[in-house]
C-alpha cells in the first residue's frame, strides 16, 4: 500500500496486512511496546511500637524519686529498646497539674 497523498490509499494486488502502513491503515500497524519504568523495590515497612509508663508506677506524687518498680518498668524498656533497631524515639512526659509552674519546673 502507498499513500498518494489528499487522504487516499492504494492497494496493490500482492497487499497484505503484513505491508500495512501508519498512513493508511493505522489498526493494523504494529504498535511499539510502551516502555515500562524500572522496577522500585518497596519500601522497609516500619513498625510504630507505642509504650505507656504510668507516673503513679513511677513516682510518688509530688516526689521525683523513681520508684522501684518504676526503675523495674524503665529497665524492660530499656531492655526492649537495646534489642530493636529505631530511627528515632519520642518521649513526652508531663508534670503534676496543680502547683506553680516554677515549682513543678
């Protein structure tokens, strides 16, 4: 098939589809393969571990001494944290609500 131009085609006795061209018979001209982007490996997932420590099983109100079994509780955290792999830790902590600010400073 040739194209003669002003939108018209010609086929020839030996055509095939296999002789199509772009011009003239758009549907039956091979597409090329769309490119595909590499492949991205995924992501590490994370894990968020939360963990809760009273202020009553740590301290004795308006004390700043830990207890005991506060340093019990702060000893499997700690114990918990050596063994895990982190990016980074919050803590966030509060002091007693009634009082000066300078003296729960």
């Amino acid at each position: 098939m040739r194209s003669l131009g002003y939108d018209v085609c010609v086929r020839t006795s030996d055509w095939t589809p296999a002789r199509a061209i772009v011009a003239c018979d758009p549907d039956l001209v091979p597409k090329p393969a769309p490119k595909r982007a590499p492949a991205l490996k995924p992501a590490p997932m994370s894990v968020v571990q939360k963990f809760s420590l009273s202020a009553d099983a740590l301290f004795d109100f308006d004390k700043s001494v830990i207890k005991p079994a506060g340093m019990k509780k702060l000893g499997n955290l700690v114990a918990t944290l050596t063994a895990s792999q982190y990016d980074s830790v919050v803590i966030t902590g509060h002091t007693d609500r009634p009082g000066a600010a300078d003296y729960n400073q």
